[in-house]
C-alpha cells in the first residue's frame, strides 16, 4: 500500500496528465461534446414519412456523406403536424454531432408561422449548417378532369365551388400555403384535404378520390410521363430544364412562385469545432458533379458553397415573404 506522500504525488502526476489531455483535445476539436468514435452513427431527422421530396434528398446526402466521413449515416423519419414534431424534438437533442435534422421549407419556415402560437422561432432556435437545394411546386391534375392547362382549371374550379379539392402534405406545410395562394389569387374555392405526408396525397390523386395536388416535380414527373398524374404549371420563375414542356402559372397569368427547400442544422449550442467538419463535408457532397445530376434528375436545384450564415439569412427572409401572406390567407392553426 502506498503512504501518503506517493499517493499525493500520483494524484498530481494523473491531474496534470489529464489537463495536457484536455488542453490537447481542445487544440485538436476533440473535447467532450465531439469526441466521438467513428462507429458512432449521425442520425438525420426527417419531418415527413418516406418518400417525399424531402426524405429522398436526406437519402441521398445521407449516403454520400457515410462516404466523406467514413462513420454511419442514418436517416430517421419523424413525421407529424406538418414538420413540427421533428423539430420540437430537436431543440432537445444532444449537442455532440451525432443528431443534425434536414429541414424543409416546412419545417423551417410555413409550419411554425402558420400557428397561432408558433412552438419555436425557426430563424433563432436552430444552429444552422447550410442552405442545400432548392425545389419549385407543380401544379397537377388526375387525368380524368377535363382541364390541360391552368386557366382551365380555374374555369372549371369557378364553374363548380367547393366541389373540388385537392391534397397536400399537411397543414402548414409549404405546398399547403402555395395551394391556398393559387386559390385566393385564382379566386376559387376548392376544398383542401391534409395527409400525413406527400405519399398519401399522390396516391389519392392518381386514384381520383382529390383532383388535384401541388408538390415538386421531382415527385411527380414519373407519374406525369406515365399518364397517371397531368402536370399543368410550374410554380418556378421559368420553365424548369427536366421538364421544358410545362408552361410556368405566370405564363397563364397568375403570379406564383413557391417551392420548398432543404437546409441542415445542428441542436442550438452545438460546439463550432463539431459543426465544421459536418458543414466541410456537406459542402464536399453538394460540389460532387454526380449529385447534382442526380438531385437535377428530381427536379431539385443543387446549392454548392453555402454557409451557416447564408442558411440563416434564407430562413429569416422566408419567414418575412410568407408571414403577411399567411395572415392574408387567414391561416392560424
């Protein structure tokens, strides 16, 4: 057994190992909240079931990023009251790296402000990475309705009130508002029919039971070119390259631009030398010319060189464009 005057040095010799330790880990960016294994997996949480536009580009990023960073990347889906339930979960989440969430439009923008009592404030609560792509709506038809283009539809919508309707993704989700602008800026009173994500209401408007929906066109265009789904309008502010053949809704002459977007984000807090080697490797994936064929091909506009700031700066804006909007269209849920 040790007598006092050994145990004390001992004491000093391990507390002055485990200060160089820490001073070291701190030079390197390795402190508690980033030391982690490589095993350990990255988990993004998504706000919407599988097989919506946004879940398909968490895919994507997903796998090229197990590459870059050589750890397990995994997608969680967490869908629920419009991209709310995602992210009020977030603001609890650990702030170590391993749990980022991809935000949609949604999410970071047209569900909170379409709540009376918004649960959070998208611009502030959120440590933001990068702004990843942008993605314009399409406005499409069930084949069986006897419109081809958009001011059919309206003149059909007028002839017939409250005897349409149309699916969406969830209340206060971003295709939900731009539905609700086309209709107060058409001047029809179409009735509007919510699903817990976009698979459900693609289903119903093929089957006929909705007449129509609005989402991107990376979701729709496999069901356009097969005859199941008749895509009228483009909500971009030019014909899109995949799909040169649908005329924009201000050809038509009505005045709508809405789409949706990806960002990624961090837990509030997240310590900046956790964050950048994230941030580097997204950027990384989103140069990859492979990606952005492949997020072209969806209908998805690939953002490269993008910054937390930048990110942030698109949320606040968005936030400013579509508030008045969503007070204007009376939407308070």
């Amino acid at each position: 057994m040790a007598d006092g005057t050994t145990i004390s040095a001992l004491n000093r010799r391990h507390i002055l190992q485990g200060a160089a330790a820490a001073l070291s880990s701190v030079a390197l960016g390795i402190g508690p909240a980033a030391a982690q294994s490589s095993d350990t997996p990255i988990k993004i949480a998504v706000g919407f079931p599988p097989g919506g536009s946004g879940d398909l580009f968490a895919r994507i990023l997903a796998d090229a990023l197990r590459e870059e960073l050589a750890r397990p990347v995994l997608i969680e889906n967490k869908p629920g009251a419009g991209g709310l339930t995602v992210a009020m979960g977030f603001l609890r989440a650990p702030k170590d790296g391993s749990q980022l969430m991809l935000a949609t439009g949604s999410t970071a923008v047209s569900a909170p402000i379409s709540r009376a009592k918004p649960p959070y404030n998208p611009v502030e609560d959120f440590q933001w990475i990068a702004l990843l792509s942008n993605a314009p709506f399409v406005i499409a038809v069930n084949p069986a309705l006897p419109v081809t283009d958009l001011k059919g539809l309206v003149a059909y919508a007028k002839a017939r009130p409250n005897k349409l309707s149309y699916g969406h993704a969830g209340l206060g989700t971003t295709v939900h508002l731009a539905a609700e602008l086309f209709k107060e800026r058409a001047g029809v009173d179409i009735v509007d029919i919510a699903y817990a994500g976009s698979a459900g209401a693609i289903t119903d408007t093929i089957a006929g039971n909705v007449q129509f929906i609005v989402e991107t066109t990376g979701a729709l265009l496999q069901h356009h070119k097969a005859g199941k789904l008749r895509i009228i309008a483009t909500m971009a502010e030019a014909r899109e390259k995949i799909a040169p053949d649908i005329p924009t809704a201000r050809e038509a002459g009505y005045d709508l631009l809405a789409g949706t977007c990806n960002l990624l984000a961090a837990p509030l807090g997240t310590p900046r030398e956790v964050v950048e080697p994230i941030a580097k490797a997204v950027a990384r994936v989103m140069e990859r010319p492979a990606i952005q064929q492949r997020l072209a091909q969806l209908g998805i506009q690939p953002i490269t060189q993008s910054s937390p700031a930048q990110a942030r700066d698109y949320v606040a804006a968005e936030v400013a464009r579509w508030t008045p909007i969503v007070k204007k269209l009376g939407i308070a849920l």
